[in-house]
C-alpha cells in the first residue's frame, strides 16, 4: 500500500510539474506576441548608446544597462572581468572640407584607437612617394600636409605603425623596393599631419589593431588615419596631381586617455531547480564599432538575447537547470570575453548542454539542424513552436552524412571556443522569410550599421524561439547527447 501511495505521489509530482513547465511556455508564447520588448532594449542600445568599442566609455554604458536589465527581472548576475587596455578611447564628433573654389564637405571615417586632430587643421595635399627618391624630393614640405595613399579599398584596419611593422618597411627600402606606405615612418617623422586612404561605400571603418593593446600615453599614434569615400579620393588625386593650389580641412575629436579600462562578460542565470550546475546557454557580444551604431553587429543579438531572458522571467519560469544568458565582451577584438570564459572553464565543460549564438544579423530563427543523437530531445524542446507563428514556420532538421571535424582555430564569432573544445554550439538558421533583401554583408562593419536596418517582426519571433527552445532543453531529464557532434 504504501509503495503504491509512493508511486501516485511520483505521478501526481510529475503532472504538477509537466502543468507548470505548459503554463510557462504558454506565458512565453503569449507576451511574446502581446508584450514583446524586443525592440525597446535595440532603440536603447542604438540611439542612447550607439557604437561600443573596447576602451570606450560608451560600451561601460552599456553594460551597466544590461545588468540593470537582468537585475530587474529577477536574475541571478555574475560580471566577469574579462578584458583590460591600458588607454582609454573615446569618439567626439568628425568633419572635413575641401577648400578650393569647387569645395565640398568631405566623407570619411577613422579606425578607433587612432590620432584625432588638435582643433581644425588646414593642410596642402602631396601624393605618396613609393621611394627614398621621391621622398626626398618632398620631405621639406610635408610638415603640415595631408598625404594621399594609393592603397586600394581597405578592409577598415587602422595602418599598422608597430615597431615590428617599421621594421619590415625598413627592411624593404632597404632591398630597394618600392610601394604604398613604404615610407610611413619617415613621413610621420617629417611632421605629416595625416594619411588619407580611398574607401568603398558604404564605408567599413575598424580599429586600430596592431597597436591598440600595446598603446601608452607615451606612445600614442601622432598622425591621422583617414578613410575617404573613394569617388572624393580621386577628385583629390586628381587635383593633387595638377598641382592645384587647395588645401583640407579637418576636425577630428579623437581622444585617449589614462586607464586601464576593464570589460565585462555580463552572465544573467535563471537557476535549475534539479540541475542547478548544468546549463542551457545562448548568448550575443555587446561591443560594436563606432562608425555607426551597432544595431546589426550586435545590437540585434544582444537584444534577441535580453528579450528572450525577460520573458522566461516574466513567465515565472523554473527550469530543471540552469539557464545562462551570456553578453560577451571583446568579440570585435578576437572573441576576447567567450574565449575568457571558455578557457577558464567558468562552467565545466561537460556542463554544458548547449550553447546558441546569436551574431548573423536581425533575421527570423526558422531552423535548426542537428546530430542525430540530438533529433528526438530538440523535437520534444520546440514543440510548442510548431504551431506559434504559421507565416514562420519553425522545423527542428536532423543533419545528414557524416559530422565535421572538430575546429582547431577561432574565428567567425562567439560559438568558436565552445566548438573548438568539443562543447556544443549549434545555433539557429535564420532566414529572410518575407522578402525584405536583406544582405549583411551591405552593413557588416559599416556606416550602415544604424537602426533603421533592424526588422522587428523577425527579431521579435526569434526572442520566442531562443526562450522556448532553452526551456525546453533544460527541462529534459538529461543534458543533450554529444554523440555525433563531431568526427573527432
């Protein structure tokens, strides 16, 4: 008798339980349609915050918002230290003009981390000498001039003025060859006030990445690095070879200052109420570069990310384990914050039962492919999904052939540690349902990135899909099979 009574408890415990885990998910559908805040947490971040590098005073802004944020909603925050520079950088505004008779206000950018001027500074213009020869020709008239460099489109890096970098030059000039920025140094030395390189549109302006760590106040960059529109760089050329009497003007507020500057991965957790060390993770980096506002790369994600936090939170969810809602630091820099917390083990690898990045732009999660061994738990987890939004449809595909090796070196964005150390990072597929051409490779890195690119329906849909399909996960009885992941 009492082993039956026993049994009737288990039952009735379950049932409980299986009703809360329904009401949760229900709760999730139903705000994700009626209270979605998706796009409230992506107006804050692009138009009172805008573009975060690290070193800037803008991204220390925005983590204290997302910590607020998941503080509010009931989150358990752990901030982690994960990145330190020495020198601080931050961006006022930028402007220039040609004067001549047929001036125009001139479009450029310039990478992070490099010279700004010291109020407006007016200059005549020289084309680069490729060799000692031509440098010499000119090297008495390049102090307070502007110097135009026949690079090509750049990819938005700063140019690379490290001692390693002088040294090759140097090596170069030495063998006798000739070519663009060979003379940097000595041109710099001369008393040049600034660089100019032509741009593709629309233009992509980075940082400075050879320097930025290894910067001092005693060795900060002296001359300016420009990147023109391309059409305006050759009526300059142009002009330059005619020997035209004009000059430029330029007004860039670029300011460093003392640091150190630590960055922060911000871990918001709704903890397991079986499992609580074992973790359902997905995550976004929130440093963006400044040429415009990060909406895109990663604002976007960020937000899916938050959204998909708050409404698990407002549905009162108690996951079986933990729920991890990671905003990583450094991504932009070489994925320094998921890297920090990967290889320091902040949760044990086998821990982890999965980790979903989001980073690919602010399309609508459709899909998702996965290992075998995977089918049937992901199945279970997006169920309710099935039917939520039939104008996007949402399919759980199990991956066919054989599974990929297992990555040896990073790149693309924060997942690559994860996989790299055989943790499972398999992310959403996301598509452009509706038609709206989107393409991010027109707005990856550049001025574009602006809010105005963001697509909220899609953006919204996917904040449901990540909450769903976590809870999901981590209400399973076991953490997901790892068999298959990858070949190795």
């Amino acid at each position: 008798m009492r082993q039956t009574l026993l049994s009737l408890m288990a039952v009735l415990m379950m049932a409980l339980t299986m009703t809360a885990q329904d009401k949760v998910t229900k709760t999730v559908l139903e705000l994700g349609r009626t209270d979605n805040r998706t796009m409230e947490h992506a107006d804050y971040i692009a138009r009172n915050i805008g573009g975060r590098p690290v070193g800037t005073h803008m991204l220390h802004h925005a983590e204290e918002w997302v910590i607020s944020q998941f503080k509010s909603w009931g989150l358990e925050v752990t901030v982690q230290d994960a990145v330190t520079i020495g020198v601080g950088f931050d961006r006022g505004p930028w402007s220039g003009r040609l004067l001549s008779e047929d001036g125009f206000t001139l479009h450029f950018g310039t990478p992070a981390y490099t010279a700004g001027t010291r109020g407006p500074q007016k200059g005549k213009v020289y084309l680069e000498p490729k060799n000692q020869r031509e440098f010499d020709r000119i090297k008495g008239a390049l102090k307070g001039s502007w110097v135009l460099l026949e690079t090509g489109a750049t990819s938005g890096l700063a140019i690379d003025a490290s001692p390693k970098a002088d040294s090759t030059r140097a090596a170069q000039l030495a063998e006798g060859k000739e070519g663009s920025v060979l003379m940097y140094r000595q041109m710099v030395d001369a008393g040049v006030l600034g660089f100019i390189r032509p741009s593709k549109l629309p233009m992509q302006v980075l940082y400075n990445r050879a320097m930025c760590f290894d910067l001092t106040m005693d060795n900060l960059p002296k001359a300016c690095d420009i990147l023109l529109d391309e059409h305006q760089f050759a009526i300059i050329k142009q002009k330059a070879e005619n020997r035209e009497d004009f000059q430029l003007e330029f007004d860039i507020r670029n300011h460093f200052f003392q640091g150190p500057m630590v960055y922060h991965n911000i871990l918001g957790v709704i903890k397991g109420s079986q499992y609580p060390d074992e973790y359902v993770m997905m995550g976004s980096h929130l440093d963006a570069y400044d040429i415009a506002t990060g909406s895109t790369d990663d604002g976007q994600g960020v937000c899916v990310t938050m959204e998909a936090a708050r409404l698990l939170a407002a549905a009162g969810a108690k996951p079986k384990r933990s729920i991890m809602f990671c905003i990583w630091t450094g991504e932009e820099y070489g994925l320094l914050g998921s890297k920090f917390f990967v290889e320091n083990k902040t949760v044990p690898w086998d821990k982890i039962s999965n980790y979903f990045n989001r980073d690919g732009g602010p399309l609508a999660a459709t899909s998702i492919t996965v290992p075998p061994a995977m089918y049937d738990d992901f199945v279970k987890a997006c169920e309710p999904l099935k039917d939520y939004n039939p104008d996007i449809p949402f399919t759980v595909n199990k991956r066919e052939g054989d599974p990929q090796p297992r990555p040896k070196t990073a790149g693309g964005s924060d997942h690559a540690y994860f996989q790299m150390n055989g943790i499972p990072a398999i992310s959403f597929r996301e598509s452009d349902v509706f038609g709206y051409d989107f393409i991010y490779r027109d707005i990856w890195h550049t001025e574009d990135d602006l809010y105005d690119k963001l697509i909220p329906e899609y953006m919204e849909h996917s904040a449901v899909v990540q909450a769903v399909t976590a809870y999901g996960l981590a209400n399973l009885n076991h953490l997901l099979s790892r068999e298959g992941l990858f070949k190795d």
